[in-house]
C-alpha cells in the first residue's frame, strides 16, 4: 500500500475519533464531574465536616471551574482500586497526588504534573533504628508498611526488599498504625506525606528526612489520571494546568497543604515570579 494512502487513511481515522469524543461536552452539559481520590493527605483527605480537599481536589476544584463544570461529585476509593474505577468508567478523573510511571502510562493518560516530590519515610519518634533512604530499607530486616499499589511498594521491590517484609495497607491511617503498634519499623510514603503525618498526627511519630541521603533519581511526578480516550477532557485540563500551576495563587494554595516552592514540577518554577 502506498505510504500517501496510509497516511490519509490514518488522517480520516483520526479525525473520525477525535470528532467522537464527546468527554469534555458530555461533562459540560451535565454540569458535573465524577473525581475519585484516595485519601492521603496532604494529597487528599476529607475534613471533620465532610469536606473533601487537599492538593489534588483543591487544584481540581479550581481546574474543573475553569474548564466550564460547576459542580463535582467526589468518589472515595482504595488508593490501589482508583485507575480501576477509571477505567470502569465510574469515574471521570483520578486526584490523589498519583505518581506518574511508565507502567501506569500504559493504563491511563496524565495530565501535566502539579508537583515533584522525595521519598519519604515515617518512622517512630527519634528514628531508633536509623533509617532514612530505601536503599538501606533493603539491607535493614525490618518490616515496612507501604500503601498498596503504590510507587514507593514497587521502589522498595525493585530495590531487592522481599515480599515478607513489606505491609501493604489500604490506607496511611492503617500505616500509622502499624508504626506506632511496633507492626512496622516505618513507612514509606513521599515525602510531603511523612511531613503531614508528623506535624498533624497525636502519635509519636516523625518524618525521616535526610537530604544527603536520599536517592537522587527518585524524585517523583505527580498528575492527574484520565481514561485515554477523553482526550478532549485531558487537552482542556492541561491547559488550565498550564496557566494556573505555579503562579502565586497556585503557591498560595498548596502551602496549605505542606508543599512548598521547591516542589513545583521543573515546567512551573518561577512562574511566581515578577518578570523583569
């Protein structure tokens, strides 16, 4: 077959299932959109008066208002269980501070990152056994509580940390209690996570935080997920990302929650900025 024949073909198909997807219409015509979140503050988490925020339904709020939907409809699930209710189809967006990785890019589609964080490590008060990076989690034999599904449980795996010393949880409340019972020697979360814990928590409990140590190429991505189709919903949230994350506004809103300028994504530094 010609390679100008291919070529037109692939450019009728294209335009045929871009004119098709009607994501971003559908959701403007309904007036709401169905966003599920896990809760892990300071990513996500529900107030005592039923409320739900944190940085991802926070900036999600004020995303969906910019791209033309009023109202949404929050749905709470497992942290491991979100790309599934996705991908179901019974929810619109995932906001959960969810780490982009490739094996997840083969399920979903992200949007552009609103943060760029560390590992991070809860431990009990004083860090009696001195842990501070995962890679000494991995010569350590302790057990280590880990959000199931999560990027910090595939890290630890990678990293040669066996299946019987890893605690997979639902939840961060679960993982706290595991540190503070003595089930687990810490858990391994990101960084701003460890940070709330310790500064919001009534237990014992501190974030094992030491720069020199931690692992350079860890550093991680964090999005929005999509179902791959929505394009039209996916371009219209980027480009809301686009002028929002990184401005004062955006600063001002996420250090609320703990975040700070140096966890911007590389793409949004200095945006806050005035301009010479």
């Amino acid at each position: 077959m010609p390679l100008v024949l291919i070529v037109a073909i692939a450019a009728v198909w294209l335009l045929v299932n871009v004119s098709r997807d009607d994501s971003l219409a559908r959701l403007r015509n309904a007036g709401t959109i169905r966003i599920g979140y896990a809760v892990e503050a300071p990513y996500a988490f529900v107030t005592q008066d039923g409320t739900v925020t944190g940085e991802s339904p926070e900036i999600a709020k004020h995303i969906a208002k910019t791209i033309g939907i009023d109202q949404i409809t929050w749905r709470q699930a497992e942290f491991g269980s979100l790309i599934t209710e996705l991908e179901a189809g019974r929810i619109d967006v995932v906001a959960a501070g969810m780490f982009v990785t490739p094996e997840r890019k083969m399920q979903v589609a992200f949007s552009a990152p609103t943060f760029q964080v560390r590992p991070g490590l809860l431990v009990p008060a004083g860090n009696p056994l001195r842990l501070y990076s995962y890679k000494e989690l991995a010569t350590h034999d302790v057990t280590i509580a880990v959000l199931n599904g999560s990027v910090e449980e595939n890290t630890l795996r990678r990293l040669g940390v066996p299946s019987r010393r890893l605690l997979a949880v639902p939840d961060t409340l679960t993982g706290l209690a595991a540190v503070t019972s003595g089930l687990a020697a810490g858990m391994a979360i990101s960084s701003p996570t460890a940070r709330w814990i310790a500064q919001h928590s009534k237990e014992q409990v501190e974030a094992a935080e030491a720069p020199a140590r931690v692992d350079s190429d860890s550093l991680g991505l964090g999005a929005f997920a999509f179902r791959k189709e929505d394009r039209a919903l996916l371009e219209a949230w980027n480009r809301a990302l686009d002028g929002y994350i990184g401005t004062k506004e955006h600063l001002a809103l996420v250090s609320r929650f703990g975040f700070t300028a140096d966890e911007l994504p590389p793409t949004a530094k200095g945006k806050s900025e005035p301009r010479p």
